[in-house]
C-alpha cells in the first residue's frame, strides 16, 4: 500500500467525498451518484477507475460485486486525520453549551450527568464521562448518618467531589449525636490527607471513630487503585437504532460493552491517560487491540488539572459517525470541563 501522502489530489477528494456520503445515507457510493450529486468535472469511468484504485490501497470495500463503495477503517482513519483541525463547532452552538453548564451547580454529579446528556444529544450516539479522579484520593469529609437499628450510613467525600457511600452495621445502636460527634472529629483530624499520610500518624481516636477510620483509609485504598472515577453515560437508544445494528446480534455485541463497566471505564482512562488536557484521540474499529469495538469508533479527550484531578470525555458509536460535528464537540466540552474544574478546585 502507498503512504497515503502519495494520493493523488483527485483520489483525496474522491475518498473524502465517498466517506462523507456514506457518513451521512449508509448506503454504498457509486462512480454515478458522485457525478451527478456532486458535478464532478470528470467522467464516470475515470472515477469508477479511482474508487477501484482506492479499493485496491484499502481505504475502500465493495461490499458486493455491482454496488459502490463504503469507506474501510483506514478510509476513515485518512478522513479524521484530514479534518481533525479543520472542524469547528458553531458559535450558537457552544453558547448553548456553556450556558447549561453555568446554570447548574458547582456540583461534580451534576456536571457529569449533564456532560453525558449534552454530549448523547449533540453526537446522536453513547456519551462516556468518567468523573475527576484524582492519583492520590486525599480526605474531605465524612458523614455518618443513623438509619435504622444498628445500620448506618457512611458518606465518605475526597477533595475534587469523588463521593462513596457504604452501610455499616455497627455492633450496637448508636445515637445521631455520637455518630455526628465521632465525624467530626475524624474531619478536623483528617482533613486534606492522603492515606500515606493518615497512617504515618498517631491519631488518638475513642473504639467508634477508629472503626470509622479504619474503614475510610480501606476505602481509599481502593480509590487510590482505580484509574479513573465513576463512569456516566448517556444515549445508548441512539446506537442501538443505527443501520449497523439492527440485528439481535449486532445489539447484543453492543450492549456487551457496558455489561462490565469497570473494563470499559479502564479501557477508556488508559487511552487518554497520558494526553494532553483537550486533545481528541479517535478510535476506529478498535483500532486492531479491542476486539469488543471492532464496529465502532470512539471519540475522547481528557479534561481537568494534570496532577490533580483529571477525568475523561467522549462518544461511542457506529464507525459511520459524524466525525466533524463529534470531535469538535469533545473538543469544546472537554475545554469546558476543564474550565470549571480549575475554576471550582478548592470549592469541591
């Protein structure tokens, strides 16, 4: 295969042209309909020669003998790389954006629920917002809070608003005023430490507060092993009602992806985990490692503050996706997200 700088200019606007098209009807893209949707100032036989010479270097497929041509993943990977910078969101667009992001509240859950719905709604396609997560989980806050008998809620809060909530059963019934007693002091002693640095101090605590402490270093712990915080998403009716997936198969292999959460929210936070704040990275088909995203492509780019607290962004869909609308809008969310973040960091 040629390097595909060595297309000629001919062959860039014909195989730009046939990705846009099958982007925009899923239906293959013949030497005619180019002609005649597009008034080429060449003959169908020099374009059918073109698509065929295309088809040969691989970045396009016939998917049968007599019908046109649909862009393979390299055809694709050719026409991101080659709009990547070009695409713009409208102006009216982002002001609609960051004006439902400056209504809300300074409020983690709902930046991430919102990111989710605005990002499912703007790409037609599944928004994946994984919330900001810091390297080293450092202590803001817990709650205790009496339930019923000797249950009891423990609301564990970490600087950047990463929030666990655990029911403890506790070897007696304790009143509210104890447990509110016992947080408090946990809160002062606590506040702004990492697990490293709890444990390498000498805390003098009454038998409640130590249970307490011992199960909230345990729970950081387990946040300073994840990669990243909470996943959020949004907008899987959108996939699951493209032409690709019609089939009760092809649903099924969709829906697979959000069976195990944790696989994905990983797969998701290690391809971006060392790019830079606001760079878009596509994935097409998986791109050769994960087998479960062979039919899709996947927008996403990191937000936040690196070294601090960073998250990810972005949107799973079909490979037939609209690339100039998608990534533009990853871009500008994932800008917006860092926006606030930095703005709010010692707020959370």
């Amino acid at each position: 295969m040629r390097m595909n700088s060595e297309l000629t200019d001919r062959q860039k606007t014909l195989l730009l042209l046939v990705v846009r098209d099958y982007i925009e009807t899923a239906l293959p893209v013949g030497s005619m309909h180019l002609v005649d949707h597009y008034h080429l100032d060449m003959s169908s036989a020099t374009i059918r020669n073109e698509l065929a010479t295309l088809t040969d270097l691989g970045f396009l497929r016939q998917p049968h003998t007599s019908a046109g041509r649909i862009p393979s993943e390299e055809g694709y990977r050719y026409f991101v790389r080659h709009m990547m910078h070009l695409a713009e969101l409208p102006e009216e667009v982002q002001n609609t954006i960051s004006h439902q992001f400056h209504q809300s509240r300074a409020n983690v859950e709902q930046w991430m629920t919102l990111t989710a719905s605005v990002l499912a709604y703007q790409s037609q396609a599944v928004s994946l917002v994984t919330a900001p997560h810091a390297q080293r989980a450092q202590f803001k806050h817990v709650e205790l809070i009496s339930t019923q008998g000797r249950q009891v809620l423990m609301v564990l809060v970490k600087q950047g608003g990463e929030v666990s909530q655990q029911v403890l059963t506790l070897a007696e019934t304790v009143p509210q005023e104890l447990l509110s007693r016992a947080a408090n002091r946990l809160n002062m002693d606590l506040q702004g430490r990492t697990v490293e640095e709890m444990n390498s101090n000498s805390f003098h605590h009454e038998a409640l507060e130590n249970d307490i402490f011992n199960l909230i270093t345990q729970e950081m712990r387990r946040a300073d092993e994840r990669v990243s915080g909470t996943l959020y998403y949004d907008g899987l009716n959108n996939v699951l009602s493209e032409t690709e997936f019609n089939g009760p198969d092809d649903a099924r292999k969709a829906l697979r992806l959000f069976d195990e959460q944790s696989s994905l929210q990983d797969l998701l936070s290690r391809t971006v985990l060392n790019s830079g704040l606001g760079s878009v990275q596509v994935l097409i088909g998986g791109e050769g490692k994960w087998e479960e995203l062979g039919q899709f492509s996947m927008v996403l780019a990191r937000y936040g503050v690196i070294g601090s607290l960073t998250g990810m962004l972005g949107v799973l869909g079909p490979m037939r996706m609209s690339y100039s609308k998608t990534i533009p809008t990853v871009r500008y969310v994932a800008n917006l997200l860092t926006d606030l973040v930095n703005e709010t960091l010692f707020e959370f």
